[in-house]
C-alpha cells in the first residue's frame, strides 16, 4: 500500500487591498496550526518521501511550519495545484507513483473533492476540509490514481 496524504493550507490573512490572491500570507492561527499538524503527522510517523507544494504563500509558509517538526523531505513548488480540479490533483498524484508516502499542500475546494472522489469514486460525496486539515488516503501500490481506488483511513483539523 502507499499513502496520499492531502494537507489544506493553514489559516491564511484576509488579501490586502490589492494584494494578489497567490501572496496571502498566514494569520497567526494559521501558524500555530501548521505546527500543529507537523506534530499530528510525526506524532503518527507520516512521514513523506515526497512533497508537492501549490506555490502560495500561505501554503510555502504551512509547508515550512511543518517540516520544522518532521524535518526535511523531498519537496517541490507545483503551480498546477493552484486551483486545481479533482481530476487534475488526481493526475498529478499519479504522476508521482513511485513515492510511497506522497504529501500535497494546497487548496479546497480541490482537496477535498479530490479526498472524495479518491474514496467514494463521486467528487460531490465531499464533507469539507478545514484549513490545516488533513485527509490521509491508502492505496494499493500498483494501482493508478483514480476514483474510488483508496481508503481515507485517517482524517484530521485542529
């Protein structure tokens, strides 16, 4: 089996008269949040081979608050995950098979819909996400990213 760990962004500030989306920087419950799920994750060994991160700043700034507590793994800016659909997360957690622990910080609604529609096979059959929250989705090894195919055999929020 490999594992598909989802993490929502962290708390973020309200945008700034005209500050750009893409540069909303954490509040600081979005912080303490962060650190928060770095801890739920090494506290439960979930430690990522690979990480896929949207190029947000409120999601760079999560993903740094949590690998201050797990330490440093593989990791790489993805733009594509920026208000991405189901089926484009889905795609590029295929792309990336071969890690047997893959961890994606990003956004809803796309996290997830895709946290659904990999459980359920129905992208409407979603509950919500809240920020920081975490879905953790088991697979079998072999099998391609697609609907239906994992179990969601953890979920977590602060």
């Amino acid at each position: 089996m490999r594992e598909l760990i989802l993490l929502r962004h962290a708390n973020a500030q309200p945008a700034a008269s005209g500050q750009a989306d893409m540069d909303r920087p954490l509040s600081p419950l979005g912080l303490a949040e962060a650190e928060a799920a770095g801890r739920w994750l090494a506290e439960r060994g979930l430690i990522p081979d690979r990480v896929l991160c949207s190029p947000a700043r409120r999601t760079r700034e999560t993903l740094e608050a949590v690998l201050e507590v797990v330490g440093y793994v593989e990791q790489q800016l993805e733009p594509s995950i920026y208000e991405a659909s189901p089926g484009t997360l889905a795609a590029l957690a295929d792309q990336h098979r071969d890690a047997e622990r893959l961890l994606m910080v990003g956004h809803n609604p796309g996290f997830e819909r895709l946290a659904a529609l990999l459980h359920s096979g129905s992208s409407s059959e979603y509950r919500g996400m809240p920020t920081a929250g975490i879905a953790v989705l088991s697979m079998p090894t072999d099998s391609s990213v697609e609907p239906g195919v994992a179990t969601l055999t953890d979920f977590w929020w602060p």
